[in-house]
C-alpha cells in the first residue's frame, strides 16, 4: 500500500508539473505575441504571471525590465534588471545594457549612489552597449555627481556634450548647477532661481566651448546681473584664474566670502593662493576652515593638506589629500601632492604608485 501510495504522489507531482510548464509556455508565448503588437499593459502582466511560475526565466526579467522602464515603472524596472543580473552573472553578453537599465531605473527612483555605481559598471564593461544608450549614461553619470555634490567630478563630464555644439536646456542647467555648487537636478531648480542657473549655465557653457569672444561678455551679465547669488563670485574668480593675474580673481573671491563666509570653494582658494604667495601662516586658518567647513569639497581639502605638508604635519596632510583625490579623482596635482607627501612619510610604494599614475593622466591629457 505504501509504494502504491508513493506512485500515485508521483504521478500527480508529475501531471502538476507538466500542465505547469504547458501554463508557463502558453503564458511566455501570450507575453511575446503582446510585447510584439506593443500592448505594453498586457504584456508586462504577461511577463509577470509567468515569471511568478518560472522565476528563472532571464528573458522573462529582460523583457520586463524594458517594457516597465519604458511605461515609467522604475521600481520594477529595478526588480527586473537586478534579477536578470543576478541569473545572467555580472559578466554576461547583455551586462552592460542591464547595468545600465538598473542604473536609469535607479536615477528615476532617487537611489543617486547605486545609481552611479552601475551607471558606472555598464560603461567600464561597455560591450553590447548601444552609442545612443552610451550617451544617455554619461549625461545621466554628470547630473548624479552633481545632484551628490561631487562637483569637480561632473563638470569634465558635461565637456563631450559641450564640445559636440548641443545646447539642451537641461544641459545649460545641469552646467550651470555645477558651476554653482548646487546639488541639485535641472527638474529640482526652484523657479526662482531658473534665469540665474541658465545664465551660469550660459557663461560656462562657452567658456567650455572656448568661444573667447562671447565667454567675457557672458560672465560679465552674470556677475552683473546677479551680484548677491551665492557662487556667482567664485565662478568668476575660477575664470579670471584661468588667464588673468591672481589679484582679479582675489577680489572677486573676497566678494563670494562676503556674500557666504563659509562657502569652502571660496575659503579653500583663498588660502591655496596665500600660500603660492609664500604666506603660509597665514592661510592655515583659512584652510582649515574650508576642509571643517567642506568635507565634500576636493579644492579646500587639498590647501590644507598641502599647508599641513609643507609644515611637517604628514599624517594629517596624508588625510586630507587622499580626500581630495578621492573626491576628484582626475586632478593631477592632487596626485602630484600625495605623491610628495608619501615620499616624504616614507611610504614609497605609494609614492612611486601616485607618480605613475600622475604621469599616466599627463601624458593622456597632451
């Protein structure tokens, strides 16, 4: 009786199991005849219920993943693209477009930091990746990092776009946000301060383009038209800098510091000048201000760590050094400066480690 029992539990198992995987096919064909006549709704349900019978079904989380980014369902599109990788393995043919569906998915859902990271994984893996979808990560990579604060890290991202003449309005605001220091996306401006952040943008945007006889005049309207804006003063000053002698751009620094005393940016120049002008004491305050003030900012974490260098205290400089090449990671001279500070701390590994990767970015820039 028992074996007659167990063969009967078998067969049931077995005749459950089949008229399961005719119902998973009969669902998986309806899904991709629905797909194909672009019934979205329908087919998205579809994919669903069959992938509530077969989660292991890749193409499945794929076709899911596509339709629930294309109808704005992110958080779903989240789920689909996270269950493919995991099916698919980190590696595989369609990686880096499901890192970057996961990526955009992300971004739509406010999830900046995961975002970033798989927006990044998809373009270091890049193949199977289309030009058109590569464009969008990158436009997408420059407004996380500024919507994160990583300001130095996004502005060299928008340069591509700048360099190939497009002038999308959300460009000129994501520019524009940057330049200011405003951790913001363009959709986040709050309509008081749109003309002020497409004017920024503006400015920086031909300054970028190299368009020398339209960047003075731009950059002139701004601080004119926008003399109290917080940033405005700085972002003036990082111009004059560029080719004017550091006492124009001082005195503008010394009006954003009026307007916003504790703004790091503005502190953190301040001091890095006194200090290239042999007043060395007298910039550590300042630079200590700007790092206690900017732990996200690169510019006031390097003057003070080099002021601590160039006093003796290494293990300090050390510190604050490795958090400006942290933050921005493509400045040469934040690799330079570690790398004279490790020699001097007697960690030559790391010196010769940062001396190479210096040389490294130089010859990539010429």
């Amino acid at each position: 009786m028992k074996l007659a029992a167990r063969v009967v539990v078998c067969a049931i198992a077995i005749s459950v199991w089949i008229a399961s995987a005719a119902n998973f096919e009969d669902l998986a064909k309806s899904a991709t005849a629905a797909r194909e006549s672009d019934k979205i709704p329908e087919a998205i349900e579809l994919y669903r219920q069959a992938l509530q019978m077969q989660p292991s079904w890749p193409e499945g989380w794929w076709f899911l993943g596509t339709l629930s980014y294309d109808s704005d369902r992110y958080e779903n599109g989240v789920r689909a693209f996270t269950e493919f990788i995991k099916l698919q393995g980190p590696e595989a043919d369609k990686a880096a477009p499901a890192w970057s569906f996961l990526g955009l998915c992300e971004f739509e859902t406010g999830a900046y930091a995961q975002s970033l990271e798989h927006m990044r994984k998809a373009l270091e893996i890049r193949t199977g990746l289309e030009p058109s979808i590569e464009q969008v990560l990158r436009f997408h990579e420059a407004l996380v990092l500024t919507k994160l604060g990583l300001f130095d890290q996004a502005m060299p991202r928008f340069t591509p776009f700048v360099k190939r003449g497009l002038h999308d309005p959300t460009l000129i605001a994501g520019i524009g946000l940057t330049a200011l220091r405003r951790p913001l996306l363009p959709q986040e401006v709050p309509a008081e301060d749109r003309d002020l952040i497409v004017a920024a943008g503006q400015a920086t945007y031909v300054w970028m383009a190299g368009d020398t006889s339209k960047v003075g005049p731009a950059f002139q309207t701004l601080v004119d038209g926008y003399p109290k804006a917080p940033g405005v003063h700085y972002l003036y000053a990082t111009y004059l800098l560029s080719f004017r002698p550091a006492e124009e751009a001082a005195q503008e620094l010394k009006r954003e510091l009026e307007l916003n005393p504790r703004n790091p940016d503005a502190l953190g120049m301040v001091a890095l000048l006194m200090f290239r002008a042999g007043a060395s004491s007298t910039a550590e305050p300042l630079a200590r201000r700007a790092a206690e003030s900017g732990p996200m900012c690169p510019m006031a974490q390097y003057a003070y760590g080099l002021i601590l260098d160039n006093k003796g205290d290494l293990t300090q400089a050390i510190d604050h050094l490795e958090s400006a090449e942290r933050l921005d990671p493509a400045n040469v001279e934040y690799h330079m400066a570690l790398a004279g500070a490790y020699s001097k701390a007697g960690r030559h590994d790391d010196a010769r480690r940062e001396r190479r990767t210096s040389i490294a970015m130089a010859r990539e820039d010429r």
